[in-house]
C-alpha cells in the first residue's frame, strides 16, 4: 500500500502495489513503533531527580488540541478511564530525520503510526489500539494553523490527515470514527526513536522469521536479536521482510517491539537510575510533541503518577479490526461490526468482546 499525498499535495512518489505481490520502492517511510514515547511519562514520573527533569521542559512541543477542537467532540464518560493518541511521524525535518528517512527530496510529514492508547478507570491495565496507516476514513471539517478550513471528505487515507491539515484534525478524525474521547496526544519522530533505543543500550527482540529486506538493508536470522536505535528503525518499518508487504504485515512486529522495549527497561532497573533517566529522557523530548496538557515535565510526571499501577507486562495490544477496500484492494476499511464493537468498549470502559480483537485482513 502507497501513500496518495504529500505534505505539499502533490501525488507521491510512491509505487501502488497489491497486496499480493508488493513491488520494490526506492524510499519507505514511516517511524513504527511510537509507544517508546510513553517511557518519558516514567521516566519523569521518578521523583527523586525531578529538579533536574525540570531543565528538559523546553525541549517539549505543544500543541493545544482543546483550543483546536473546540466543543464539538464527543462526550467524556465519568468511568471512560484515560484515552492517549500516540503518533509516530516521518518528518524529514532536520539532518538528522532526513537521513533516517531515507533521504531524497519527500519533504513534510506524515503521522506514519497511530495507537489509541486506553488506561482504564483505576490505572491497573491499558490496551493499544493500533489503527492502519492505509486505512480510508472521513477527515471531518479541520481548521488549518493559519486560520483556513479545510472540509470534510470521504475516503482519504487516514495518514494523509497529519500532512494535509496537522495533528489537531488527525485527533479530530479519531475522535469522529471511533467516538472516543481523546485526553491526551503525544508524538515522536525518527530521531527521537533511534536516540531513545540507543539511549537504553539497545532492546533485545524474539525475530519471528528470517528477514532479508533489501529495501532497508535489514538482515535479520529469526531468534532473540539485540537491536540498537537503527536496526530498530529498520525492525518496526520494514514492508518487504515479513507479510504481503503491506502496512498490515508489520504492525504485529511494532507491537511486539513495544512489550520487548518496555521490559528491557523493567529488567535494567533505569528507572531506578537517577543518570540513565535522564540520559533517556533527554534523548526522547528534543523530538517529542504533546497536547498542552503534557508539555512540561511537571505536568508529564503527574500523569506518570496517575499511572503508577499499570503494569506494562498487562498491556494488550490489538489492530483496530479492517478488511480490504472492494474498490481499492490496496487499501483497508474499518471491519464492521468489529470496530464497532472494540471502540464501544473503549468509549464504555468495558471488556473488550474477543470476536471485536479479529480482523478480516490481516497483512498475512
């Protein structure tokens, strides 16, 4: 599956490719493994270095996504729990990012990965939602940054949403296909996911399979691989290695790096290390934007705290449940009633039915 815009509008440079049999493309694109970022609310959660946190508050973007939106979101639930949107975008902004994209002339950015985030009433648990980048939606009206509206549309691809009108109308766009409530919004980009796999000495991953993907270069023997920043890069964004080559294929791996990076950090006891959090957190806010809510330390340590009972061993992930497009087999759709089904859990605080954890299309 390809990209249809760039930042600038323009059709992009991408090749279409079925899903059967993907074709080679000269650049990929996409940061795919996002909820690394919620590390930083650990981190910054510590305490007993949280004076020296507090320096790291200019390296924090803000965005305010309240402001934006306005009144007409959905309604939050007294027992809804917390709802993050976490995006990882491909901005080619800076040397650094450029490089790691893949270089060339693809300019702008796209919000490449997007897991909805649910930490229910009570903060024993959480599960991620992981919605396909390649998945059409309708973007609702957004207000643009320069005060321009752009209408609502049909069937656009839900990662276009980031490039055309910004991080306010991608939440926008969940809140209306999901009636989920979105407290708060956090996103990293390329350079601030290799920094932070780097920062922590590295992650070590169970490779399912054999992966030879000549695109990335990522040579890989299936068993327990000890990755750094690069080559976890590579991991979370490679098409060609695994699947049918398409956005679907991979988002098993992205989620399985998720649990092996967090328990690497449990296992190392940085959280316990007054230098390794802040080499960590340092690492990871220059490239971090959240709502304005977050975009402090004291604010992210106090979310911290409110999450002190989640186990991340606990948390389940899950792709929102789609099926191939009759029109546009390249691209996916929400898979009814399952969809339907997992984000009235999400909206309710209940227990996710199992049937809404399958999806028709499956990248496989």
């Amino acid at each position: 599956m390809t990209d249809q815009t760039s930042a600038a509008g323009s059709p992009s440079t991408d090749e279409p490719r079925s899903r059967r049999a993907p074709k080679p493309r000269r650049r990929r694109r996409g940061l795919k493994i996002t909820l690394g970022v919620l590390l930083v609310l650990l981190l910054a959660g510590g305490g007993t270095v949280y004076w020296l946190f507090s320096q790291l508050d200019g390296n924090i973007k803000g965005v305010d996504i309240d402001k934006a939106l306005g009144e007409d979101r959905p309604e939050k639930l007294p027992t809804s729990g917390q709802n993050l949107l976490v995006l990882g975008s491909d901005s080619r902004a800076g040397a650094e990012n450029k490089e790691l994209g893949g270089g060339g002339a693809v300019s702008g950015a796209r919000s490449d990965t997007a897991m909805v985030v649910h930490i229910p009433e009570g903060r024993s648990k959480a599960v991620a939602v992981s919605i396909p980048r390649d998945t059409l939606v309708t973007r609702p009206e957004c207000a643009k940054d320069g005060g321009s509206t752009v209408p609502a549309k049909e069937r656009v691809m839900f990662n276009s949403v980031y490039a055309q009108v910004g991080q306010a109308c991608v939440v926008k766009t969940v809140e209306k296909m999901s009636g989920v409530r979105i407290d708060h919004y956090l996103e990293i980009n390329f350079a601030g996911f290799k920094d932070l796999v780097d920062a922590i000495g590295g992650v070590t991953v169970d490779v399912p399979q054999d992966i030879n993907d000549k695109a990335s270069g990522l040579n890989l023997t299936a068993g327990p691989q000890k990755l750094n920043g690069t080559e976890s890069l590579a991991y979370v964004r490679t098409r060609h290695g695994i699947g049918d080559g398409s956005d679907l294929g991979r988002i098993g791996l992205q989620q399985q790096f998720l649990m092996s990076l967090l328990s690497e950090v449990k296992s190392q006891d940085l959280l316990g290390s007054p230098t390794n959090s802040y080499k960590i957190a340092k690492s990871a806010t220059k490239s971090l934007t959240t709502d304005s809510g977050l975009a402090s330390l004291t604010s992210l340590a106090e979310f911290a705290r409110s999450m002190n009972g989640v186990d991340p061993a606990s948390m389940e992930t899950i792709m929102l449940p789609v099926a191939y497009d009759k029109i546009d087999p390249n691209r996916v759709i929400s898979a009814e009633p399952q969809a339907g089904q997992l984000w009235k859990a999400l909206r309710e605080d209940t227990t996710i039915p199992e049937e809404a954890k399958k999806s028709p299309a499956t990248g496989g």
